[in-house]
C-alpha cells in the first residue's frame, strides 16, 4: 500500500511539473520574451536623432515587433563612438561628418547606412561677447579649443583657411566638449569650436556671440553607421532602424513645442536652451547619395593634405547601396 502511495505521489510531481512548462511556454509564445529578441545595440550622443527615437519611445517599441530589442549606450563624441563599432560593443554608431573619415583612414572597417539633414546653422565657432574678438582675421594668436577627430576639427581647418591662416598661427586646444565648456565659461580659452547643444547653451547661458556658423564651410550632418560585417549579415536590420528613425525625424520635423519639452526634460536643459537648438536645424533621414558622399570626401581630401590622416581614402568604397 505505501509502496503504490509513494508511486501516486511521483506521478503527481510528473504531472505538476509537466503542466508548468506548458503554462510557462504558452506564455512565452503569447507574451514573446525578451529572449525570443535579437539585441540591436545603437550608440548616439545627447540630443542627436538617435537620442530623440530613445527618449520618445515609439521606435524600440516597432523593432522590438520585429524581432529586434534595442540597446541604446551614451558616448561624449563621435571618436568614442567609432572606437566602439571597431571594438563590436555597439553594432550602429550615430556620429557626425568627420568621425567616419579619421576612423575609415585608421583602418576601421566601417559602412555608412543613413545620412541626416545638415546641422550647420547650429555648429561654430563661439566666443565671449567682450572678446575683442570680431571677425575670423582676429583669431590669429588667440586659445582655440575644439575636439580632435570630431566635425569640430573640419571646421575650424576650413575657417582658418577662409580667413587666410593656417594653423600655426593659432593655438590649437584639444578638449572633450564638456571640458571646453567650462574652459570657456573661465575664460581660459578665447574661442570654442562646437556644435548644438553646447552651441545655444554657450549663447544662451554663458554671454556668447556665434563668430560663424558651418553654413557654407561644413553641412556637419548625422550619419548611422555600421560596421562592415554586420552591415553586410544585417540588411534587413538596417532596414527597419533607417525606416522607423524616419517616422520618428518626420514627427520632429512636424512636432517641435513637444519635441522642445521632451528634450528640455531628458537633457535636463532650459527650454530656451534646446528651442534655439531644435528651430535652427531641420530633421530627416535618407540613404546615402552621390552629393553627400562627395562632401565627405572633401574633408577626407583636406584632411590627408593637411596631415591629419596619412592614408587616402575612398569614401565610396564604404556606402551602403
């Protein structure tokens, strides 16, 4: 009797376990587990598209319908996100012009899979408004800070050559933007090549006057890349992230007191700040074209000739048709 009791009990255990694993994968089948995605890993920095899809949710909701759990990671500029796409941490990298340029002449195997619009009206040059500082001709012998590697570069190389100097004729400070910030705001630098936020945050807040803009020098635009490998084995993904980025620049675009008080909040700036930012630039994004390309091999060309990159490149060579 206790031996056909002991016999009862095991099958009972058998036939509790048997139907949790069938609630448990009947759930997992219905309520799709995060396991059951493909992470998508996007580095970008604050304010960029990138940062606007992440903040505003809509886009890792439709990738997540697709398959694809989105990871989003922060980085200070793009020279740290391109080191990151060669190391594989991130699998697409938002970063502006010059970024691919240095990375592609240093050996990284990279794809260009989407370009933005230009952010030109919002990147410059800044200085203080009692500088003495007037026209670019004054600049010669002056603290110059500006981010190596970075659009910053490009064009402060391009100003200088508008203005018939050449880089010996000022002194070139190398800084992350935070750090030229607040150089800036204590005067130990006398001007500050940039770009949006930190442009009408310097306007705005620290008593700054924008001695030229990019307009005409460098369009400065966003670009998604990849690197080559997974550009090649994930066309698909690439695919959906240009199509969903698109919807959420076209609500930018269309939206902008929302998008103002959606930045303003995540970026934890004043409103003053990020409406200065947002209403001088315009949102959207398209598939690389022959015009674009070219402008990137501009600032590879300038660059290679100027020594700061000692390989010529290609720019073609790394589009993503």
């Amino acid at each position: 009797m206790k031996k056909q009791s002991n016999w009862k009990k095991i099958g009972l255990v058998i036939f509790i376990v048997f139907w949790i694993g069938i609630v448990f994968f009947g759930f997992k089948q219905v309520g799709g587990g995060s396991s059951d995605l493909t992470t998508v890993t996007i580095g970008y920095q604050k304010a960029d598209p990138i940062d606007i899809a992440k903040t505003r949710g809509e886009f890792a909701k439709k990738m997540k319908a697709k398959g694809y759990k989105v990871v989003f990671k922060e980085f200070k500029d793009g020279s740290s996100l391109l080191q990151a796409l060669k190391s594989g941490s991130i699998d697409y990298a938002r970063t502006g012009d010059t970024p691919p340029v240095t990375a592609q002449a240093n050996g990284t195997k990279l794809t260009y899979v989407a370009a933005e619009t230009s952010k030109a009206n919002g990147s410059g040059i800044v200085v203080g408004k009692n500088s003495g500082i007037s026209t670019l001709s004054d600049l010669k012998g002056k603290k110059i800070a500006y981010t190596k590697n970075t659009s910053s570069e490009y064009l402060l190389r391009k100003v200088l050559k508008k203005a018939g100097l050449s880089t010996s004729d000022v002194t070139m400070v190398n800084m992350d933007q935070s750090s030229a910030s607040v150089a800036f705001s204590k005067g130990k630098i006398d001007a500050w090549v940039t770009w949006d936020p930190y442009t009408a945050q310097a306007q705005i807040k620290q008593n700054a006057k924008l001695l030229i803009s990019g307009k005409g020098l460098s369009n400065n635009r966003d670009f998604i890349l990849s690197s080559k490998s997974y550009a090649k084995n994930n066309a698909e993904v690439s695919k959906y992230l240009v199509k969903y980025l698109k919807n959420d620049m076209q609500w930018a675009q269309t939206h902008h007191a929302k998008l103002i008080t959606m930045l303003s909040k995540s970026l934890k700036l004043s409103k003053s700040v990020v409406k200065k930012m947002v209403e001088r630039r315009s949102y959207s994004i398209s598939k690389m074209n022959s015009s674009i390309t070219k402008e990137q091999q501009k600032i590879a060309d300038l660059f290679y000739e100027e020594g700061v990159i000692t390989k010529k490149i290609k720019v073609s060579d790394d589009v993503d048709n």
